[in-house]
C-alpha cells in the first residue's frame, strides 16, 4: 500500500501530487477525477472509449487527463505508477485492477474515498449503508423519505440505484446530519475503512458476494438490519466485528419477533425501537399503504421494512415513517 495513500483520512489534509488513476468515465468516475482534482491531486482517467462525450469533454477542463484504450492505460501506469488506483463498482473488472493487485498498488472505490473525505464541511455525518443488489438503491430512497418526513437533513446516495454519487453529495456546502448510501459487493471489496452507523443487507446473492455484502455490517455501531428470509444475511451479523451494543434487526413478511420489524394482519410494525418490545409494537403503515404505491410486492415489502429500521435506527418518529408512506401514495396517482 502507499504511505502517502494510507496517510490521507480527511478533506483538510494534503493531497496534492497524489498520482490517481481513475478506472471509468461515469458519474461516480467523473466525481472522484472532480474532487481529487479540487484537492491537488495528479488524475488520469481512463476510459475504454465508451463514455458520455459530454463527460470527456470536461476531463481536461477540470484539470485531469483522460487516457482512452488499454494500451494506452497500461503505459501510462507503467511509466508513472499510481499512488492509488480508484474504481467505481462498474469498473472493477477492468484489466487495470488485476494488474493492480500484481504491483502491490492499492485500489481503492469511490465509496472509500468520499469516507476519507467525509469532513469537508466539518463534524462528519453518519452513514447508513444499504446493500443487495437493485433493492439496495430504493431502501436508500425510501430511508431519505422517511428522515426527511422527520426533519432530519439526509441525502440517499452511493450506487447508482441511489442517484447521486456519494462525492458529489458531499460536496454540497449544506453539512448533512446523515448519509444513506447504498453500495454494491465490488463497493465493499474496495472500501476497508466504512463503518456505518447503521447498515442493512437485503439479499445476500452468491457465490464471491456472500462474502463481500457481509463486510457492509463491520464495524456498525447502532445497528445490523438483516432478512430474515435470507439466512445467510443472519450469518453475515453473526460473524461481523461491531462496536459494542449494536444491536440484530431482522425485517420479514410474518409476525416480527422482539428487536424485528414484520407484518402483523396487514399492519407494519416495529417490535425493535421501544421499550415494551417484548409485548406490544409500534405500527407505522399497512400493506394497503403499500399497495397505493406499487411496493405491496415481497421485494417492496422487505425495501420499506428494512428502510424503516434503518430510519428508525437514527431516531425517526414513527409518524415520519408513516406520513413518508402515505406521500408514496399520493405521488404514485
């Protein structure tokens, strides 16, 4: 790894000359090429040639370089090699990256940078972080609605179901009080140093993924929001290293247990931010709600519960969560 990588954790300390290479000309790519460039970096991008002309056009006026073709690519980090080499989730097959891990360079995501970076404004917000897939983006999208309900300044950002690439979201003068960002398993592959206030795994996929998704609970601090239909997603919790009192969340589509969110006779419920969780539950919507919004499918059921475990987990009202859940409707008509 490089020292001079390693030692960078914060907006305000010193970036310039660190050599980047950028791997993909997309928003998530242009937003690292953008920021770093604004700190003093030395960034090339390299695009495979498959890329917004829009976007190519902007490389050289912000300041960076824009390398087209492998070819290219590999002799440009040959003869100059980078500090670090930053990929975007849609970019982690690139050639570039294994020849990375064959030169001891390091690789670093978006996601891991903008971590870094998070101080820019000051005090740095919380994250909470979504992961599983196309599912991920929404229950980000769906956790914002229900803080904002509640006043909270949030952005859903991360991944590109969220929208907004989580750099550019940090780059806005307004400090947020929290960050939702969803992120993929390539994300976490990627992105040693985030740890989320509180995170959520929708779907645990397969294969290599199982793995990668499960490292989007280290080092959670409140809590570990897993499916309980999804028993890997229960192991991911059980093996992750967290900070002391976070708490297992499970979300489901039946009767939820003590600390679950679930359905009860078409009712959503919280039995996990209350006291008397042991006999009673908080309601917050009905599946009828659901329904008025074109979520009332098992994908939709498991983004709303786990949305609102995730909101409630940074002290969303339950009336947040449910007049979020009734402008869903209304903006559906």
């Amino acid at each position: 790894m490089s020292q001079r990588w390693d030692a960078l954790r914060s907006w305000h300390h010193d970036w310039a000359g660190l050599r980047v290479a950028m791997i993909g000309l997309d928003a998530r790519g242009f937003a690292v090429a953008d920021t770093v460039t604004e700190l003093g970096a030395d960034v090339a991008v390299v695009s495979d040639g498959e890329h917004s002309s829009d976007l190519a056009q902007l490389v050289d006026v912000i300041g960076a370089r824009l390398v087209v073709g492998l070819p290219e690519a590999q002799e440009l980090v040959a003869d100059s090699l980078p500090d670090v080499l930053v990929v975007s989730a849609g970019s982690t097959g690139h050639p570039l990256v294994q020849w990375a891990g064959e030169n001891a360079i390091t690789v670093a995501s978006d996601i891991e940078l903008a971590w870094r970076l998070r101080d820019k404004n000051g005090e740095p917000a919380p994250w909470l972080l979504t992961a599983g897939g196309s599912e991920a983006g929404r229950a980000a999208h769906l956790a914002e609605a229900m803080l904002l309900a509640g006043g909270a300044r949030v952005m859903a950002c991360g991944d590109t179901t969220a929208g907004v690439p989580v750099l550019d979201a940090l780059r806005v003068p307004e400090q947020w009080e929290c960050l939702i960002v969803a992120v993929s398993a390539d994300d976490l592959r990627y992105s040693p140093s985030v740890a989320a206030w509180s995170a959520a795994c929708l779907s645990s996929g397969s294969g290599a993924a199982v793995n990668l998704l499960g490292r989007v609970y280290e080092g959670a601090r409140v809590a570990c929001v897993y499916n309980r239909a999804d028993e890997a997603t229960m192991h991911m919790v059980e093996e992750a290293e967290v900070e002391e009192g976070c708490r297992a969340i499970g979300f489901g589509a039946g009767i939820p247990g003590p600390s679950d969110f679930g359905v009860v006779e078409g009712i959503l419920c919280d039995r996990a931010f209350l006291e008397e969780r042991h006999g009673s539950a908080l309601e917050f919507g009905t599946v009828d709600m659901l329904d008025d919004a074109g979520l009332a499918t098992a994908s939709g059921l498991n983004e709303v519960l786990a949305a609102a475990a995730l909101a409630r987990s940074f002290g969303a009202p339950i009336s947040a969560l449910n007049a979020a859940l009734r402008g869903l409707g209304t903006a559906s008509e």
